[in-house]
C-alpha cells in the first residue's frame, strides 16, 4: 500500500529518503498500444511505473470499424488497463487527463474528476497520447461527420447507420429516402475501405427481410479519396484489387476528388452535392494536444518531432511513441500504426530500463514493417510485406488469424472468433443497437 | 412495399377501399415482453400490425443487473425488434415515440426524429408500455440515485459502481476513500437482492489484485428495504435465506427502515446518514404516461385499470398489458414480471384474432403463477412455486437454465451461458468498460 504519488503528502516522509534511495518514477501518459508496451517492458525494472489514461480501458483499434458496423460489441475489443497490468507489480493504474505538462521541474498536471487537480513527479515522461480524428482545419464538419477513434466514435457511427433505415422506412418522400439510405465515406485508408466494406455486407446481407416498405441492400455507398487511388499508403497494385473488390460488393468509388463542404444535407465534393444523412469521416488525424505542452517542436497535425532514441530535444528524460510521435526512418515517416506504436513503446521502455541501471543505449529505434493489411468486405484481404503482395480468400484468413491473436486477453480472442464465425455462417450481427437517448439526424 | 401506414396519403387510395375490405391495424406500442408476445399472438392473423418502440432493440430485463455489474454487454440481453419479427410478414416494425392518444378517433399520434409528428389510425390498441423507476414524489433522487430499467440505466450503474474505486484510489481522504467504497441499494426486491449480491462477488473477487492501494474487497454494500424483510413478495422463509445468505456475502441487510433523503453525499435512512458515492434505486416503478392518455382510470403509480379481458372500459378495442396495467385476480395484483406480461400479451392477441374472426371471447384472462427465483450471488439462488420452496446450488443451476432458455435469441443464449462459464470459472468480468465522457461523481 506504499505510494508516494501524491506530492502533498507530509513532507517528513519525503524528507527520510534521500534523492539516492528514492526509486525512480516513469510516467507513461496513454494506455494504447505504445503505453502499455512500454509499460511492459519495465516490467522487471526497479522504477515505480505510473500508467495515465482517461479512459480506464485499452482499445484494439484495428477491430474498431466492427463495432462501428454492429459486428462485435464494445466490450469484445477492450481490456480493463488495471486488468491488463494486474500482474505488475511496479504499474499503478490512474484515470485521469492530463492538463499541463511542466519539463523545467519534471510534473505533470494530472484532473480527475471535478476539480480535483494534482501534480505527479516524474523522473521519466513517456507521451503515447495517439490521435484524434481531425478535420484540416473543418472543425465544423465534425458535427455531421463523426471520426472513429474510441468506442463512443464507433457507437455513435453505429447508432447513425442503423437510426438511417428507421427514417428511410418513416419518410413517404423518395428523395429523402434516397438521401437516408446514401452512405458518404470521405477517405479511402485503410479504416474507411474497411468500413465501406463492412458497411455494404450490412446492408446487402444482415438487413435483408428486416424492413417492409425499402430494400436496405439499394442503399449507395460512396468512398471517397482525395488521392488518385484507394489505399494510398500501399502499392499500386494492391490498390488497383482493393477497388475492384470494393466495387463489386456494390461500393461507388471515387477517386483524386476532394470534400469541400459537410453539412446537414450531405457533401459537396468535386463541385456535386451528394444528399446523404449519414456522412463520416475516415480522413485525416492529428495528435492530441498533450506533445504540444511539451514546448518542443511538432509538425503540420501536432505530433512531437523526436529524435532517433524517440527523445525530445531539450527535455531530458520525455520521450514520445506511438501516433502521437513524428518519427522518421531513411528519409520517410514511420507510419502510424499499431505495429509501429508497440515498436516504439517496448523499445523506450527497454531505454529507460537499461538508463536506470546506469547502461548507455547507443542504437537508435528501427521500425520493422511487418506487412501491411486491410479486409475488404466476406472473404477478402489485401497484404503487402516487402515485395510480397497477395490478396483473396487465403489473405484474409491470415487477416483474420493474426488479428484474433493480437487481442489483448485470451477471452476478447475466444470470444471475437466467436462472433466472426456467427456472422460468416448466419450473416446475422449481434450488436444492432440504437442507445437511448437515440440519435437520429 | 404496400402500407397504409401514413394518413396523410392520397385520400384517393383510401377512398377505394370500402370499410369492409380493409385490413384492420392493430397498433402494439412496446417492444417488451408483453408487446412481443401480442405481436406473435397475432402472427396467423389477416389483420396488419404494427409494432412501435421508442428503442430499436427489446431487452431482457431479467438479466439487466449483470449488465450493471459487468458481468454481461449490452448486446447480450438484447435483440433487434426488428430481427425478431423479421418472419412474420404482417408486421411493421416502428422506431417512434408516443405523443398522444385519442380513442374517440382511434388514432395514435407518433414523432420519430425532430419535429415530424404523425397520426397513426388503429382498429385495435395495445399498450405495453412498461414501467419506469419512481421515487415516490422525490424526483431529486433520480440525479444521485439511478434506477435499473434501460441498458443506459445499466452502462449509467456500471459505470458509476467501477469509477468508485477509481476515485477511491486517488484521495487520500480515509473518510472520502470510505465514501468511495461504500454502495447503498434502496429496496430488496428481486433486482436489489440480485444487484446486492453480484456487486459483493465483484469485489471480492473480479476486482482483486486489480488495485494496490485499496482493497475493494472492503468495500461496503448496504441494502435497504423500508419492508419487514427483503424479497417482501415472496415467503417468508424464503426471504430468510435470501437475508443470510447476503450477510454471508458481505452485504449489510437493513429492513424496516425508510430512506429519507439521497443527495451528493449519500443517504439519510432510519435518521441515520450514510455516506455513499454510490447510492442505486431498486425501490419503486410508475407507468410510463402512456396509460394516463387513454383517458381511463389508473392506479397510484399510472398504470391503467382494466377490466378481466385486459380491455380498457369505455375505450373499446383498447388494452393494456405488461406492467402497464393494474390487473387484479382473486383480490390480489397480478405481479409485474415477465411471465405475467407474457401471458397478458398472448391472451390479447388471441382475443383480438378471435373478435376478428366475428367469435366472441368469453374466458377472462388467468394468470398462471410459474414460480418466482431470485439469484444470490455465486451458486445460490431462491426459488417458490405453490408450496415449493427452495434454495442453494441446484436452484442456482435451474435458474441459470430457466434464463438461458428464456433469452430472445439463440444467438444470445450462447453468448450469455459463455459469458456465466468464462465468470463462473476465471471470476473475472468481460465489461468492465466506462465509457466516455466517463461519469465520475
């Protein structure tokens, strides 16, 4: 029950130790990907490790558009942080939000509820704060076009697709029928070609025989990219497949043609209103604004530019990881996903490890690509790993293995696979609701 | 894709039809037990039904408190209206709210999304509107204290119940901290009972290991019932067992006291203030309005009188059924559980489907009293039937079986018996999730 987590506490205690026999404190902010592999790998360390999140669970975020889609529910993707890191020793767990960041005296300001503020020494700062959907400077789209980032993203994405059909079934005008049952997607990464996907065997498979008066399987969905193809981040050719499968699940493709205008009848893109109800965001992403207190420097969409250790200049001891972190690699930027996320954490917590005991660390981080994914609707994958491309059936039975292996907890594994073996033989998805108060726009 | 849904079409089409070749519409408002079970009544039926919820989805009430107690997701009590009825061609399922009710024109006035209100004409109504929590003319408890009817109110407790030890490990207030820790259930019918007991196995179990500078296995569960007894409906040696073996559990049985007050920081009951930052409502229930428009008589807590054939006096071709009515056999209430509001709902759309066929009904409706079971905890659970009463671990287990069985769809039968397994064996939890903007009070 020993802690000295609290800096108000009687000054006689801090007094006794002296500065030597005082263990060492690592703040780790965020409790994705990068925080908790970090925090893992000081697992056998000395230091005291405190995990901030304000949210008390991890979330696989790969499995995020499943949720969005009705396919799995939100506790099938999440793990409790302090469940998670039960077995260490060394890790407390605090939910709360971080407010300010002070790197001259080493504290961050810590809210939890109400007014509650405190102030946490750190001796090492790890940042692994991700990002947020974020609009170029749009801010106004983000009331019609929701992000998917967190499990509220993903419910009210839900609530939205499933509240269209009701009105499509209530209203007795045709175009605006036509305008309930049009799905916008603006941006053709990996998280809205899945979404589209996913999106199109809901309406063509899982709704059919559920409405009287419409036909759920004629509602258009339109993937929308501002660049010439879809998947820009891959190859051409694995491009050239994700759009040809899109397309025959029924999904209308538009490419090199940007969004100009969100709002309550739909969007304007390419200089052509499209009248949709449900539009929603797959584009951009910036960094919280945690790095920004950091007073270092950051790029265009607010993450911290690191150095090769994943350092921040001028601030020994604040490290920053994961999507929150502009790192660079022969000239290109590491890309923000979850692989490079886990990387970056388990090697800055090696780092801090090794710097504890006095050891100096003289290879910088190396981002190894494993390959790249993204599934395409029943029964479709696309890969890429060096000059390996594949894609098909086999592809997304390899999609599917590894990303149930990757879940956090042996019961989110049983029980993903559960509900994706459900839906492929029956079509049926287990998570269709609408919460109360609904939201029907 | 034919309907006559909506008044306002061409009059035209209304005007061709004669009176006598028109189909007759049964409007069934309530997705629950009671209005499920009238729309299926009438599934070999020429009339036209139409089902209205203000929710997408029905719930399986019986099982909401391990929603609140992480136990079981949202999803898993819960199945699509629209799903359920997807086979049986002559209903419409409706996503609205009830507004108004005018008998003498047989109409029903329904507002889906903002401002569009519609008039929906009925040739038979059916309320099955259900129950809510009351607090018995103090509506300034509903903000400290939520009662458990929706999936909402069961994310708001579970939320509410797993942010406590969050809190509780930040302060470092001991009076505070016990505040924390300390939960107040007022009213031991079965869902306090219930609640009482997966909130004591929550923490002693689930939650160990999970904090190092609390122990939730500490923490103190009250539960308050202002009867002689908790389980008040049931017999008396019945809520004997059930008081000991919640005291073997942990949780404090206080009966025959009344609370007086709920407010921030706790409860004042019997003069005796106890301070709780958690305080739920498993007392009272009231009709929802619904029953007050028909403009017929109703009891203390709104819910509709009505006559032996569960018709509204003076209304014809109105019923009300499920916990919205006040029904009466042999002197006494028919209870307001689920096999009631099932039988209730059969009866009526037979009665109907019979007036239908120009026969008339003669036998009133008769509840049939299947037996009432109340679950305690891990492997005990209470059961009387007649003169049948029993208790302990094979109870426990035809309980389990009765729910599973019970459940809407086969799908979430083997979710939930998967769900009880994974608990029943690891004594962990798989929801712990509060969800964002978390709810810290």
């Amino acid at each position: 029950m020993s802690s000295n987590l609290q800096e108000q506490r009687p000054r006689v205690a801090e007094a006794v130790r002296s500065q030597a026999e005082r263990r060492k404190r690592v703040v780790i902010v965020g409790g994705g990907f990068a925080g908790l592999a970090a925090a893992r790998a000081l697992r056998k360390s000395d230091a005291e490790v405190v995990l901030i999140d304000r949210r008390n669970h991890h979330i696989f975020q790969p499995l995020l558009y499943q949720v969005a889609t009705a396919i799995l529910s939100p506790a099938e993707i999440a793990a409790p942080i302090r469940q998670l890191e039960a077995k260490q020793r060394n890790v407390s767990v605090l939910l709360s939000e971080i407010t300010g960041v002070d790197v001259a005296s080493r504290t961050i300001e810590a809210v939890s509820s109400g007014a509650d503020v405190r102030q946490i020494a750190f001796d090492y700062l790890v940042v692994a704060t991700g990002v947020r959907p974020s609009y170029f400077g749009h801010d106004e789209f983000a009331r019609y076009a929701p992000g998917l980032k967190s499990l509220t993203d993903a419910e009210t994405i839900r609530a939205k697709i499933l509240g269209a059909f009701e009105l499509a079934v209530m209203t007795e005008d045709e175009r605006e029928r036509a305008r309930q049952m049009t799905f916008v997607l603006v941006g053709a990464g990996p998280t809205g070609v899945e979404l589209a996907g996913s999106l199109a065997h809901l309406t063509k498979v899982t709704l059919r025989g559920n409405f009287h008066r419409i036909d759920p399987a004629k509602a258009s969905i339109i993937l929308i990219e501002g660049a010439k193809r879809v998947l820009p981040t891959f190859a051409e050719s694995v491009s050239r497949k994700a759009a040809g499968r899109l397309e025959k699940l029924g999904v209308k493709v538009v490419t090199d043609v940007r969004v100009e205008t969100i709002d309550d009848k739909g969007v304007i893109a390419g200089g052509n209103r499209i009248p949709s109800a449900t539009v929603l965001w797959t584009a951009g992403v910036a960094a919280s604004p945690i790095p920004k207190m950091l007073g270092t420097k950051t790029d265009r969409v607010g993450r911290a530019l690191v150095d090769p250790f994943l350092k921040v200049v001028d601030a020994p001891g604040v490290f920053v990881v994961g999507d929150a972190a502009s790192v660079m690699q022969n000239g290109h930027p590491v890309p923000g996903v979850a692989q490079a996320a886990i990387q970056e954490g388990r090697y800055v917590g090696r780092l801090i490890e090794k710097e504890l005991k006095g050891r100096q660390v003289e290879r910088p981080f190396r981002y190894f690509d494993k390959g790249n994914m993204a599934v395409i609707g029943k029964n479709y994958a696309v890969l890429e790993r060096g000059w390996l491309h594949t894609s098909g059936f086999l592809t997304w039975l390899v999609w599917a293995f590894v990303h149930i292996l990757s879940l956090p907890q042996l019961q989110n594994r049983l029980r993903v696979q559960r509900q994706w073996l459900w839906t492929y033989f029956t079509g049926q998805r287990s998570s269709r609701l609408i919460p109360e108060p609904r939201i029907l726009t």
